[in-house]
RNA sequence: GCCCGGGUGGCGGAAAUGGUAGACGCGCAGGACUUAAAAUCCUGUUCCAGCAAUGGAGUAUGGGUUCAAUUCCCAUCCCGGGCACCA
C-alpha cells in the first residue's frame, strides 16, 4: 500500500467535482429542505488569502457539507465585494486601474479558494461591482428615495483626511478612520443618508433570531434606547423655549443652570451683548478641537455663559443659561439641565465655575441632606436613584414614581412630556471616493434634485484615469464633464449628475438576496424565490461588523420587508462568528506584513491536512495565535485513517469498535452543530487509534470515511472510491447511530473517601446501590481508608461516584 | 468608568446538569528498527516525595457552601473585546 498521496488526489477529486458540476445547486428542487449556508464575502484587494481567511471560509465550508451530507439542499455561494476603499487604494498603489485590478484579484482568489476544496456554487458568484449588480443597488437606493429614507441633507459630518471622504458614525472608532486609522475631523456638507434612525425601535427586536448574545448586547448599546421627558424652559428676555431632554426629570428641584451645545441654534439667540465676545470666541475654540478631544471624558470640562436665564417650570426658579461643549448638539435636543448634585458631568462644571450646588435625592437608606451633602463631598455627584427630597410636594417620593408624576403634572400644562431617545443615527452613505456605485440622482436647475427613472439603470461608472481623491469635499467623478453633464430625466433640460459614490457598505447590505438571483436581469431578485430560501439560516463572519454590516443589512432587509418586496423581516436567521487568528498577538494583515500565507502549507501537507489543523486549534469561536508545530500530529493521523481503510483486518473490532463508532456518530453530528470541530477531530482520532488496534470491518469504515467527509472532503472522497461506492460521499448520506450503543454496559467509576479518590470499581451502570458500595468496600485501599474511622453516609450516585464519610 | 467574555500541564486545548481534572494532539524523555540519521512504532509524561504501592499539592488569588467545586456564591488581580461626556 502507498501512503496517501494529498496533492495529487486533491487535484484529481478538484478536477472531478468542478467536471461533474458536483456543487451546482437546484435551486427550485422541492424534494429536500433548503439550507443557505452563508459565509461572509472577501475584498478582493491585492491581498492574497491568508491563514485568517483559511480559518473562517474552511469550517464553514465544513457546515456546509455537513449540511448536505444531512440531506439538506444546501446553497453555499461567495462573491466578491468588490468596490470601495480597499480596492481602491490597491489601484492606486499599483497604478492599475481597478476594473482592471479587481478582475485580476477575483481570478486569483478563485483559484486559491478552489484549492480550499469547497462545495460553492461558482455559478452563483456575485461581484458587487460589475454593472449588472451595483445596476440593483442603485435600484435600491431610488427604492427608498421614493419612501422618503434617502435624503440629502447639511450637516456636520465626519471627514477622514487620509481617505478624503465623509464617514459613517459607524465607521468612525474612537476618532479614528475604521480604513486607514486617521483622525477623523468634522466637516459641514450636505449628504446623503438613509433613515436609519426611523428603523431604531424595529432594530432593537431580535425575537426569532439566534445570535450570539454578545452581538445582540453590542447592537442594543449601539441603538442606545433611552426612556425619559423632555421639559420646556421659558426665557423670557428674549422670549424662547429652551427644550431638553433628560432620563432624571426626578431630579428637576436639583436644576441649578442649563447648558447648550455650542452648536445649539439659540445659542446666537440667548447671547447677551456683554458675553457676545466670550461666547464667540468660545465656539471658535471648540470647532478646532478635534473629536476624540472633545469626547474625552478625562479632559477638564470648559464653557461660558450667555447671559441669560431660563426659568424651570417646576418651581419657577431662573437659572443661568451657559454653553458648553460637553454637550452634544445631536443628541436628545442638543440641551440639557443641568443637576450637579445627582450627574457626574454637571458636578465636575459646578465646582469648576462654581454654580449652585442643590441636593433634592437622598438614598434608599433615608439618609438627610446633610449626610448627602458629606457623601458628594468624599464621592462626588449621587447618581443612583433614591428618594426625593427638597422637591415640594414630590419630596418623599421614589425616584422613579417621581419621573412619572412630575412629567403627568408638567405634560398637562404642556411643559413637559415623555420622550424616547436613540443614539442610533442615520446612515451616512455618501462617499467622494471614485469607486463605488453612482448615487441615481440628478440635479436640474429648473426641477431640482430628480432621481434616475429606474429605467435608465444602471448609472454607469465611466472608466476615467485619474481618481485620485480630493481635498474639496467633491468626489474624482465630479471632474468628468462627460459623466456629470446630462438630461434633466423630467424637464429634459441640461442638468449635472450626483457625483458622490455609495458606501460599500450599501452594496454589502443586499448581497444575499442576489445569490438565488444573480442572473436575473430585470429584477434585482424574484419575491418567490427569496421569500423560499432566505433568511439565511447559517451565517459566518467576523464579530467587527456587528455594529456596521449587521445593522446594515438588518436595515435594509426590513424595508425591503416593509416596501413588500420580501416576505421575511430579518436577513439571517442564526449568526456565528469566527474567532481572530493572530500573529505573535497581533492581528493578521498584509499592511503589518505578518501574514501567514497558507500555499506552503496546502503544498505540503494538502488542503484537508490545513484545514483540520485549524480546525484542531479549538472551537472556531475562539481564534488564537497561529502557530503550526502541531500540524505534523494532523498528519499523521491522514496516514493513519489511510491506512486503517486500506488495511485488511481479520477482525471486526468487536463490541468495543461498534460501541466506539456509535459514539463517535453521535459525537461527531452535535459538535459539528456547535462549530466544536476541534474535538470532534479529536474523537475520531481516538476512533482511529482504537479501531486501527482491535480491527474494523468494511461497513464500518465506510460509515467512518462518511463522518469524516465534511472536515476532510478531498481524502473521503478517494476512501471512499477506494471502498467501492458510489461517487459522491458528499451525498451519501450522514451515517445514523443506534442510542444504545452509545452507552456502556459497564462503567469505571471513582470512589471518594471523605471527598478524596482512593480507589476505583468497575461496575455495571445500572448497579444498585447495595452491589456499588460492596464493590467500594472490597477495594483494598480504599478499605485501608474507611478503617480510619466510623463510616456516617454512604453516597452512590450510579454511573459518577461512590462516597464514603468516615467519622 | 460601564457592559460582556476569559484565566486549566512546557504548548494548543478536553471535561451537559457539581461526581476519578488534564481527553486528543504537539513537545519532551526512554526504548525498538537502522551502520547512522530521518520517518515509523512502543512506553512514560501536571507538580513534589518514593524503585514501587502510595501519599501530598493542584484549574489566576483569597474566602465560602457541599460528602464532593474548573463547575455554585462573595471579594480581589490579570488578559481580551465592546461602549465611552448619549444627560
């Protein structure tokens, strides 16, 4: 017998699978379930695939399989998400352009992917930007043009110098760029969005989905629900209504001053002559204060004061009206009041400007206001509920009653009124970047702004040389004549194009309603079938884009739900994500040039020996930091299961190989369920060892080579061949286990003297406890432990333990 | 600061519901085969003491509940991730 030969057989079955069209799914086959199996797709930049990418695309390729071998039609598709920033900047770097380039990456990536071994569907592919697809996201932008949750609008955005363009508040980390790490600064433009805010409350509902909690809590935090009141300060000089918001209003006696944004638009109002300079100045000030700065919590909180005063409604007092840049113009009604005494924030600015200080929450201990006023002077601010005191007739009353009572008594001379907050705001997604998908809108003189008539679909994107990006806040595209000059689509009047791009992030939020469509060229997908094969049920990603991708495609796939384009409310019905592979602790990438390429490896060992490394590595959840010296133990367990099924034994194993097999069937089938791939490697290894010992006979072998089918396609596949059946493993069905032979007849248990194991007992699982703690008696050593004393309890528990407590 | 995860041999990692801690693999040590090496096979491998039987310690640290705790409770430390002036 030769040893296993990995590159010639993976060649041969790659070959085989592609002539035989082995992948190709039957999209309206009835017969068997649906299973979409969804991984997320690459960037195709310059970037080869590295050991990262392996470690995401080869066990949920495994899934898959695993799927099918259950007898589910499983549509596993990839695509390419080809326009924006990575791609971009790889053309530029490289001087090609990226047309060119992306086609270039698509085609190395799909051999690289092929050399995985996965069962894709390469007829379904899709590649966000090839005109018969980014046709459908223009589409889908003048869908929700239509409705009203696309629109222009100026506003202070986030501008990344670096990339010259505006971001998303979601791609914006701690100040930074999400792309390239830059500080992001603030620019005022006007913008497209889409109102992703409106669908706030929808997002926050994730009944029926099974996602990991952690991505559910990350979006909640992300949405930032918050219950409170807002309330109307009257100033008098000059007349206005100052309107804030709060989650405290139990703490309104306690309202010592109020502060605006610097943005605020009474701000210019409310400005008395005598502070105009200070105020002014001021405002000049915080505008060059980048964000980062600004949101810092550590810095010393700075502002002015305006001049004027506001009265609060609860008790008719005048307080100072003051201007701070702690406050945040988009958030709530870019005003606040301001309690010193019960918010953090406020105290640090009272002591600083020294502001009236006034205590209105006592503890639920009912402590007095001067036990309060010592706590705040050793802790600072009280900012936990209690009871109100200094508070009228509300005074004695719980915190939260308050909130409710003070609102009612307010709202019924309209001064007040519940009001729920998001932090959630909308989706910016224009972008002043060449290579993205064309905004459909066009600007007329006489008819203003006009959107594309569907029929004039797609907008292309002309293929101009030079896009490098610019400083002006304009897109490349603005500079070519022939793109933007057009007709009015209304009046029929010469008229300039929109020549902002959309955010990748558009594109990618649809990508899996195109796969079951990806030909169709008059829809951008037909009701019957996606309503028949989405949601997803499995999806496999990483856990970075929990708060963009996933809010995203969410978003999108509700107004497709709500526009009755689609039957199905939510996208993907169970999430999993992927843990990160590192390097020496840091994360992969080409940029830090620690990417560890996966070609050697697969040349070495194969694609089957690589892929059940990784998987070996621990649960898939988990990540890790690459390392291969464990990857000769992979394979020498290939040449061992090569062997076991090659060899001839005299003997079937018997009851311990049968047993062994019916346990590892069902081991196998949970923890594959789970993404626990790493011990369900390890299992078979044991099987192999065992069997490899005792002997197997053929019916046996083949349900193994069946189990091992999903994690090692290539090498089942030869085995099986090899075993004479039908071509191909991947269909032949999961093998079924018989229960009982899952469990033992007889078990090895421990005995505990005083909660120490001195010895053990082979027993019968289903042994009374009489025989059980016989047999323990009998152990010598543990005889010699129970003489110590007086046995007080005898403990069995059948399967687990003898005890013995000796007095 | 707040909210989640997590801390187990030299290493990656196993251990539904509390019930013999360390499966499986790597590495290491010894042995077999070989002129030799590699490959392969066998044996051992948490630490300490002991030739061994066995005893003691042991799942970040300190307490607690229990006949019995990696698992449950309290406190502390460390690491990773997310949010971060959202009123």
């Amino acid at each position: 017998m030769a040893a296993y030969n990995a590159s010639q057989t993976e060649e041969k079955w790659q070959k085989k699978w592609e002539e035989t069209e082995l992948h190709s799914v039957d999209l309206s086959d009835s017969k068997k379930k649906k299973f979409y199996n969804l991984v997320m797709f690459p960037y195709p930049s310059g970037d080869r695939l590295h050991v990262g990418h392996w470690y995401n695309y080869a066990p949920a390729d495994s899934y898959g399989r695993y799927m099918r071998m259950k007898g589910f039609n499983v549509l596993e598709p990839i695509g390419f998400d080809s326009f924006g920033l990575p791609a971009e900047n790889y053309a530029i770097k490289t001087g090609v352009h990226p047309t060119k380039s992306i086609a270039q990456n698509v085609e190395h990536m799909i051999v690289q992917l092929k050399r995985i071994g996965m069962i894709y569907d390469w007829d379904k592919t899709v590649v966000t930007s090839s005109p018969d697809y980014y046709k459908w996201t223009q589409w889908m932008f003048l869908q929700l043009y239509k409705k009203g949750l696309a629109f222009k609008k100026f506003a202070p955005v986030n501008w990344c110098p670096n990339d010259k363009t505006v971001l998303a508040n979601e791609q914006v980390q701690d100040g930074k760029c999400d792309r390239c790490g830059a500080e992001v600064t603030k620019r005022d433009l006007s913008q497209w969005f889409f109102n992703l805010s409106s669908y706030a409350e929808k997002l926050l509902d994730f009944e029926g989905l099974d996602w990991p909690e952690k991505t559910k809590t990350m979006q909640k935090n992300w949405i930032g629900k918050s219950v409170g009141s807002e309330i109307v300060f009257k100033v008098e000089e000059p007349a206005a209504d100052l309107i804030v918001y709060t989650t405290r209003i139990d703490t309104l006696f306690g309202c010592t001053y109020m502060v605006l944004a610097p943005e605020h638009p009474l701000v210019a109002l409310l400005t008395t002559k005598e502070q105009k300079k200070n105020v002014e100045q001021y405002i000049e000030k915080t505008k060059k204060i980048s964000d980062i700065e600004r949101s810092s919590e550590v810095r010393e909180k700075t502002g002015v004061f305006t001049g004027s005063y506001a009265i609060n409604p609860v008790n008719g007092e005048k307080v100072p009206v003051w201007i701070a840049d702690y406050v945040l113009v988009h958030y709530g009604t870019g005003a606040v009041m301001a309690v010193p005494t019960h918010d953090d924030r406020d105290y640090a600015f009272a002591k600083k400007y020294k502001l009236n200080l006034r205590t209105v929450i006592a503890d639920k201990k009912q402590h007095g206001e001067k036990e309060m006023e010592k706590y705040m002077e050793e802790n600072g601010a009280y900012c936990n509920d209690g009871i109100l005191i200094n508070s009228g007739d509300y005074s004695g009353m719980t915190s939260a009653d308050a909130r409710v009572k003070i609102t009612e008594a307010l709202a019924s001379k309209k001064l007040a009124d519940f009001k729920t907050n998001y932090k959630l705001r909308d989706w910016l997604l224009s972008r002043q970047r060449y290579w993205g998908a064309p905004i459909p809108v066009v600007n007329c003189a006489k008819c203003g702004e006009v959107p594309v008539p569907e029929k004039d679909l797609p907008v292309m994107l002309p293929e101009i040389t030079d896009f490098t990006p610019r400083n002006d806040g304009k897109s490349p595209l603005s500079k070519s004549e022939e793109f933007k000059n057009c007709k009015c689509p209304k009046c029929g009047g010469d008229a300039e194009r929109e020549t902002d791009t959309m955010d990748t992030f558009v594109c990618s939020s649809w990508y899996y309603l195109r796969y079951p469509n990806n030909k169709l060229t008059d829809k951008p997908f037909d009701k019957d079938m996606v309503d028949k094969w989405l949601p997803v049920d499995m999806y496999i990603g990483g856990p970075e884009h929990a708060c963009m991708h996933l809010i995203y495609a969410r978003f999108m796939n509700m107004v497709m739900h709500d526009l009755g384009f689609v039957d199905f409310k939510e996208p993907f019905k169970k999430l999993v994500h992927q843990g990160m592979i590192t390097k020496n602790g840091a994360k992969m990438s080409k940029s830090k040039g620690n990417a560890v390429s996966p070609d050697m490896f697969v040349e070495k060992y194969g694609s089957d020996v690589f892929r059940m490394y990784l998987m070996f590595m621990g649960p898939f959840q988990d990540g890790g930091d690459w390392n291969d010296t464990g990857i000769t133990g992979i394979s020498r367990f290939v040449e061992k299961f090569w062997t076991l099924i090659n060899q001839k034994f005299e003997s079937d194993g018997g009851e311990n190989v049968k047993r062994g097999l019916n346990k590892l069937i069902k081991k196998a089938g949970s923890d594959i369920e789970i993404f626990h791939f790493n011990t369900t490697v390890a299992a078979m290894m044991e099987f192999v060892n065992l069997a490899s010992k005792e002997g197997i006979d053929d019916a046996s072998k083949k349900d193994l080579v069946r189990l091992i089918a999903p994690l090692a396609p290539h090498l089942a596949e030869e085995c099986w061949e090899i075993l004479g059946e039908k071509y191909s493993v991947v269909d032949s069905g999961w093998p079924k286990y018989d229960e009982k032979l899952t469990i033992d007849s007889t078990v090895t248990i421990g005995v505990q003297v005083n909660g120490k194991v001195r010895g053990d007992i082979e027993i019968a699982v289903d042994a009374s406890k009489e025989v059980a703690i016989e047999m323990a008696k009998a152990n010598e050593n543990v005889a010699k432990h129970l003489k110590e004393g007086v046995i007080v309890k005898e403990i069995y528990v059948p399967g687990k333990i003898v005890g013995f407590v000796v007095k």
